[in-house]
C-alpha cells in the first residue's frame, strides 16, 4: 500500500474505504476493491455480488455504522 502510494503505482488493492453510495452505503468505511496512488484511493471498484452477498454487505456496513453512532454519543 505504501508503495503504492508513495510511487504513484495506482495498483489494484482491497483497502478501507469510505463509501459514498456504492454496494448502496453512504459514509462507511468498508473492505473494497479500490485503485490506490498518490492521491490515496482513486477508484474504488463495485463487484458484481449476489443478492444475498449484497445484503449480507449491507447489513454488515449498517450495523457497523449503528455502532459506532452508538460509541460517539459517548465521546
């Protein structure tokens, strides 16, 4: 990754990213394929997923987002 970035190699990687609507989630960061060079991610890649794969992604990056609304009211 550091390579990647420190290079300008814009290769292929899975990476955190923030969606912003992709796989159908807005403000997440989740495990996707993304381009990634010297401007950080540049591209990130939605892969054909069965319905149940797209649910079972959905539910996971909603949950997630739930919990961490959970945690920052705390802060």
């Amino acid at each position: 990754m550091a390579e990647s970035v420190l290079n300008n190699r814009r290769r292929l990687l899975p990476a955190s990213c923030l969606l912003t609507g992709q796989y159908g989630l807005d403000d997440v960061y989740i495990g996707v394929p993304c381009i990634l060079g010297s401007n950080g991610v540049e591209q990130i890649f939605e892969l054909e997923l069965s319905d149940d794969e797209l649910n079972s992604l959905q539910t996971s990056g909603n949950f997630y987002k739930s919990q961490l609304a959970d945690v920052l009211k705390y802060d």
